[in-house]
C-alpha cells in the first residue's frame, strides 16, 4: 500500500505515538498535544487517574495501587487499550467533540523507519478505536525531514538523523525517498541508563529518574565531548544504606559513560556512508547532517558528530516535534511535489 500526498490532504489530524511523548496536530489548528506517553492507573478498579505531565511527575513516587504505564515501547504500540484511553484524555471533552463531528474522520500517524507489520497494525489499531475510519501511516523519517524544512524532493541527498527516546534512526534521503537508512536501538533513554548506571557502580549511589536531566545540563558548559576538570553536586540514595546522600561526580567520567552507548550510533552512521552511492555522499560533505528528535537537545552531541564524521551538523529549530510538524505540513497541503513511494503504510 503506498500513500500519496493526495490522501493525506484528506486526512484531520496527524498523530506521533512516541516511546516519550506523544504529539498530536490538528489540521487548521496546529499542534494541541504535545505530552509524555505516560498513563497512571489505579489497579483496584481500573481507573485511570493521571496522563502526561501529571503522570509522569507521579514516576517513582506511588502507593502500592497507583501504577504509572507507558503503552508506547520502543517506538511501538504494547498496550493499545491503554495508548487510546491516554490519548483520549490528551486530546479532552472540546478537541473530541471537533473531531466526532467530521463525518469521516481520517487520521495520518508516523511510524518508525521499517516498523513490522505488527507494530504498524497495532498504531492503525489505536487511532481505529478512537473513531478515525481511515488511517495513512508515513515512515517518521520522510515525516520529520519536511517539518524540519529539508529540500527532499530535490536530487540532491540529505542526511536526516533522528534522536529519540528509544532508537535513533538515519537516513540518506533523495527525490522524496529514502535511500539507505538504519534504524540503531539506542536513544534518550539509553544515554539516561548509563548515567545511572555509572553512579550506581562509582559512587553507590541511587539517582532518582528526575535527576538524569539536570546532570545533562550540567554537562552543558562543556559539552560532551571536551574534558573540563568540573565536578556537579547530585543528591540520591545510598544503594547500601538506603539513606540520603550528596557527593560531587566528575562531569568528564559521566561524559564517558554516555560515550559508550552512543559509540553504536556513530557505527550506523558509519555503515549509512559506506552504503550511500558516492554522488550523494559528495553532496552530504557539503550539506551535512540534520539532527531531529529530543534527544538532538543533548548537550555536545551534535560536537560529538562533527568530530566524528568530519561533515557539517546541524540541529533542526524545534528538533522534538519535526516529525508531527511535518506530518501537519502534508495535512495542510503545503508540500507540492514529493515522491512518497517508499512510505511504510
Ligand atoms: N534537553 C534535552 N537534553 C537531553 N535529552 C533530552 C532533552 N530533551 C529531551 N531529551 C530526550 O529526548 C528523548 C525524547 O525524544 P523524543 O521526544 O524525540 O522521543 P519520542 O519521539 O517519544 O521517542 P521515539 O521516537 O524513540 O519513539 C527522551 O529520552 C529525553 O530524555
Ligand atoms: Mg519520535
């Protein structure tokens, strides 16, 4: 099944089912969600208490009947049930109301480059049971390439390179198609595991999950890839004790964790090039690399990359919602000419 920009013309509303947020666009309104996949129910009798922001504030910190869910693994669907009652608690009573009143309401969604049919199934699935008759699927990469303003459709290669929470994705693109790409199981969430990890085994210390975003900034003043002598105060819990404790951890030794899940990344960017035919790695040198997807924001990563492949990189101007802007732009019918043959759908 192949989508055209034609059908998606015809589509209301453009959704993003990420492994960390989930974003919603609406056309003729613009992004209306834009919150954490995460969901809190109580267990006894099955309500559901808390979504996005609230829910994920309640991570870590619930009584034994509060369970806080995240039905979006991966990039994929687990739990469709609960990704349709999230979602319809995102969207609230007005923006349902809206939307019940199309007589056939048809949906866009992006699903991650080469998701299998399953996971695929399982996005129309979700978005079915909330009253979308139709539902166009569009590989997220060719979705997050035009909201970040690529030129795709040109014959002139492009590297787009997603960042997320749970993979990070790359693709060569041309004439509106994707010409080679990897998809790596690495993201955010990856990079966030080590530096908790590396404070469990170096200084026995337990952090809490809202902690790992704060020592990220700090690294900030010199990036990830420059050895700076500082050291950041973190507060935790002893791992043996169990009780409170500060100590001062040396940014440049969380800098080399992190480095080491995100020697994967920089191996499939590797392979990309090796792949790509050599007339669009020459246009690549000179145009670069577009970083897309939240974790894009991490401190020096984009520092890291340019060391690495000696190209230009450069970071999209709202690089967490690319993917459903773009998506919006294909609603909105503001992309004329593209190629959408090789769309998973
Ligand atoms: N300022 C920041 N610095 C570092 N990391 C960040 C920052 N902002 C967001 N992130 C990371 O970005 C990730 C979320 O990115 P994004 O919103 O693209 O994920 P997603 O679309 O839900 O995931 P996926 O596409 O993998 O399903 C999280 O892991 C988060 O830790
Ligand atoms: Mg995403």
């Amino acid at each position: 099944m192949t989508v055209s920009l034609e059908q998606l013309r015809r589509c209301h509303v453009a959704v993003d089912l990420g492994a960390a947020r989930t974003r919603v666009y609406v056309k003729g309104v613009g992004l209306v969600v834009d919150q954490p996949s995460v969901a809190a129910v109580n267990i006894r009798n099955g309500a559901l208490i808390a979504v996005g922001e609230f829910a994920e504030q309640m991570t870590g910190r619930t009584p034994d009947y509060i369970r806080v869910m995240r039905p979006v693994s991966g990039g994929t669907v687990v739990d469709i049930d609960m990704a349709q009652r999230m979602l319809r608690h995102l969207l609230g009573e007005k923006l349902r109301r809206q939307l019940r009143r199309k007589p056939r309401l048809r949906a866009a969604a992006c699903t991650p480059h080469e998701a299998d049919p399953l996971a695929q199934r399982a996005t129309v699935e979700t978005l079915v049971g909330l009253g979308a008759r139709r539902v166009e699927l569009v590989d997220t990469l060719i979705a997050a390439a035009v909201g970040c303003g690529l030129p795709v459709e040109q014959p002139t290669a492009t590297m787009i390179m997603m960042c997320g929470a749970a993979t990070t994705q790359v693709a060569v693109l041309s004439l509106g198609s994707i010409v080679t790409a990897a998809r790596i199981p690495v993201g955010g969430e990856a990079v966030d595991h080590a530096v908790i990890q590396h404070l469990r085994h170096q200084h026995e210390l337990m952090l809490p999950s809202q902690s790992v975003r704060p020592l990220q900034i700090a690294l900030s003043e010199n990036g990830l890839t420059l050895q700076g002598p500082s050291t950041t105060e973190i507060h935790g819990r002893d791992v043996a004790t169990g009780l409170a404790r500060s100590v001062r951890v040396d940014t440049a030794a969380v800098r080399d964790a992190i480095h080491t899940p995100l020697t994967a990344v920089l191996d499939g960017i590797g392979k990309i090039l090796r792949d790509c035919p050599p007339d669009l790695v020459a246009d690549l040198a000179d145009r670069g690399i577009m970083m897309v997807g939240g974790s894009a924001l991490l401190p020096g990563l984009d520092q890291m990359l340019r060391d690495a492949t000696g190209m230009p990189v450069l970071i999209a101007e709202r690089p967490d919602v690319c993917a459903v802007l773009g998506l919006g732009e294909m609603l909105e019918g503001n992309i004329s000419s593209m190629v959408l043959s090789p769309l998973t759908a």
